[in-house]
C-alpha cells in the first residue's frame, strides 16, 4: 500500500509541478491556507484544495504527505462528523501513522482510471486532460448527495454557510493557457472568488458536485472586465477589482480609479464625469423580477444619483430599472411599468459615509424589497412620487427596455453620479427570498 502511495505522489507531484511552477505565492496564498493545519508546507507550495468532502492532490513540498491524506479522508467518508469536528480536524497537529484502508482502496481505483495522466509526461492540452482527470476523480470519490448543513473550508478556517445552500459546493479550476499552469478556488453562489494570474485568457470550468456535471463557460473577467453565469441566473457579474479591459465592450467614461482600503477592493468613482456603460442585452431587461447585489462605500451622498440603471436615453424614455438616490440621498429603486407608470420603492435610509455598505435590491410580479447590510429598509411602494401607496402585482409586467445598463449614474450628460467606491456587482434574473 505504501508504494501505492509513493506513486501517487510522486507521479501527480512531477506533474503537477510542471504545471504551477510559474505561479507566484501571491496567487497561491489563498490555497496554502486551505490545508496548512492538515500539513507543514515549505516555501513553494503545490497543494491543491478540491472542496469541503476531499482534498487528495497533495504535491510536493508538504514533510508528511499521510497526514494531508489521514485528515482529508476523515472529511471524504465521514460528512456528518465534520459538523461538530471540523475544527479539531484542522488544529489537530499529531500524524496518524496510516491512512484509512478505504482511502487506499480508492487511490487504487483513481491510479488505475488515470494511469494515462500520471504518465504523460508534457501536458500539451492541460485543459482537456484536467477535465479527464475531474470525471475519473468524481466517479471514485463517495460522497453524500444532500449537501445541506455541512460546513466549507474557506481561508485558514471552518466556516458554516448555513443549512439548504446546496449549491454554495462547488468549485471552479481556472486555466492560464498561455502559461499551461492551472489553481483551483472555491466558488461560492453568494460571492465568486476569482484568483488568477497575471497572464490573460482564463477559461473556468465549475463542476457541480451534487451531480457530477461539469459545464464550461468562458469567465471572461480578464479580457472584459465582467462575466454572466446562467445556471446561477447571473446577467450581469462586474468584480470591479482591476481596471476595464481596453478592448472590453464596457464603455468607461472619465477616469474611474481602483482602490483598495484594505476592507475591499472597487472602483471609486467621482461625481464630475465617472460612469460605466454595459451593452444592452434582453438577459438584463428584468421585467418580471431580478435582483442587484452591490457594495457601496460613499465619499459623499449626491442626490438623484444613479447607482445602476437600466436605460440611456437622455429623456429617460427607454428607462426599465434604476436603482438611485432620491432628492433627500435615501436609497431607493424605480421601475416603470408596462403601460408607463413610474413605480418606486422607497425607504428612509441614507447610507453612512466612508463605510462599506452591502445592499441588495430585489423583486418580483407580487413585491420588492432593498435590504442594507441584511435588513430589510423597505418603507413603501408608491405611484410615482404621490403619497399613494400601491401593489405591484397591479403594475407588472415592468417596461422592456433596450437601453444600456449603466453603473454609476442616471443618464450620460446629467449631474446624476454616484461619489464613492462600488464593488462586487451581481445582477440577477431571479428573486432573492
């Protein structure tokens, strides 16, 4: 069985090795984190985390490789006890002497249905043969289908999502093409968390673990700046955490700044000339529901100003969404309706300033709701500006529009501007609940 072990490693290990070697400690941080209890690592770290069940490509520079495989395989077979052992399984520092015979039995079946490979020596199409190995990988990993309840690693800790997010599993390899070098993250429904290299052209492949499909879709975040997902409903996903691409199809108008204060990471925008312009799509109309989910750090609140909005006309005619200020700078969303009707949620919140605020504004044919850091801010629902409360079930559909989505303001060539910093944008064509 040991020299079971021996080929494994050392076979996957050379590699893999080939594979990363180009990538920085910077890139990997993020991954080194994920096991460093389960292993003492030197400076060059090839240790990979796959998910919260198992973490079995283990590479070299770790001093005890049967560590990183006795604790993996009690997270694999065992799904109920990391509930309450999680912790103790990452702070425990002693060495079991062996690893488990059922962890064996399956490194067997995942050398035998990868010997091909293990044994290729010069990866010339790294994406393909990655995507061989995950279907081989899966097929010889048991786990439990129901994946509500279990915690998933994330950082240097255990941290709980929360019972029936079942599809908060899963997680995305990113390739760099250019380099034949690949990393492997979480991906989370809530938040997606891209890390890449400096080399361009990343294609991601995310693979459902509740089922075992892979799908391929282009992430598209290092040569456009932003990226949608359909599975997940996403229209629109706009990390501003880098500049917009020259050659991105967003329009960028003056010159907003990426900035970092060490809490997050966005795009400042000034109130004189700062905006983002996204092409129309029919993905972003959201007539019958949708949902924005947005950071927001305000330097100073503006009145009127536009935060993201659906529509570029400069006499608002093509107007379908914005989510604004309103004359006394509190949050707020309007939406026209089919025959014309201007319907806004209002609230009675002004965002503080200088502070990160997370704000999600959603809707539906029957309601509609703006939730500022987890609570619900929704005051009223009215036509237009009156007094008049209303429901939007006697409004919906809302208007079609094949005006740009534009972030940062109302309309190009008013003073609408947001003045501040915005990050991790996710537009959705679904209702939060």
């Amino acid at each position: 069985m040991h020299r079971i072990l021996r080929f494994l490693f050392f076979y996957i290990s050379f590699h893999i090795n080939k594979l990363i070697n180009t990538l920085s400690w910077r890139n990997y941080c993020y991954l080194c984190y994920t096991i460093k209890r389960g292993c003492k690592m030197k400076k060059t770290i090839y240790s990979v985390s796959l998910s919260v069940f198992f973490l079995t490509l283990f590479f070299a520079g770790c001093n005890n490789p049967s560590a990183s495989l006795s604790v993996e395989d009690r997270i694999a077979t065992d799904l109920a006890e990391i509930q309450s052992e999680a912790d103790t399984i990452l702070e425990d520092e002693t060495t079991p002497k062996e690893p488990v015979l059922n962890l064996i039995t399956r490194i067997e079946a995942f050398i035998e249905s990868n010997r091909a490979y293990l044994e290729h020596e010069n990866a010339v199409e790294p994406l393909e043969n990655i995507i061989t190995l995950l279907e081989n990988f899966v097929e010889n990993i048991s786990y439990n289908n129901s994946l509500e309840n279990f915690r998933q690693l994330f950082g240097n800790e255990i941290a709980i999502p929360g019972s029936g997010y079942q599809e908060i599993y899963t997680f995305s390899i990113q390739v760099k093409t250019y380099a034949d070098a690949y990393g492997i993250t979480l991906e989370d429904a809530e938040q997606v968390m891209i890390e890449y290299g400096i080399n361009p052209e990343i294609v991601s492949i995310t693979m459902d673990l509740i089922n075992g499909i892979i799908t391929l879709f282009d992430l598209m975040v290092s040569e456009t700046g932003m990226y949608t997902n359909e599975e997940e409903g996403i229209v629109i996903g706009l990390p501003l955490e880098e500049d917009i691409p020259a050659d991105s199809p967003i329009t960028v108008n003056g010159t907003p700044t990426i900035s970092d204060d060490g809490e997050r990471v966005g795009m400042e925008f000034n109130a004189a000339e700062d905006y983002l312009m996204i092409p129309a799509d029919p993905s972003n109309n959201l007539i019958t529901e949708g949902t924005i989910d947005i950071w927001l750090k305000p330097t100073t609140n503006v009145a009127w100003a536009g935060i993201i909005h659906k529509g570029s006309n400069p006499d608002w005619s093509d107007e379908g969404y914005s989510f604004q200020y309103d004359g006394s700078k509190k949050l707020m969303l309007a939406m026209t309706s089919d025959s014309g009707q201007l319907i806004l949620v209002r609230t009675q919140t002004v965002l503080p300033e200088g502070i990160w605020s997370h704000v999600v504004v959603t809707w539906n044919n029957s309601e509609a709701h703006i939730y500022v850091d987890g609570t619900d801010v929704t005051d009223k629902i009215t036509k237009g500006f009156s007094s008049t409360e209303i429901l939007i079930a006697d409004y919906s559909p809302f208007k079609s529009s094949d005006g740009d989505v534009i972030v940062g303001t109302q309309i190009p060539g008013e003073p609408y501007r947001f003045n501040g910093v915005i990050s991790g944008i996710t537009i959705y064509n679904t209702f939060y609940n």
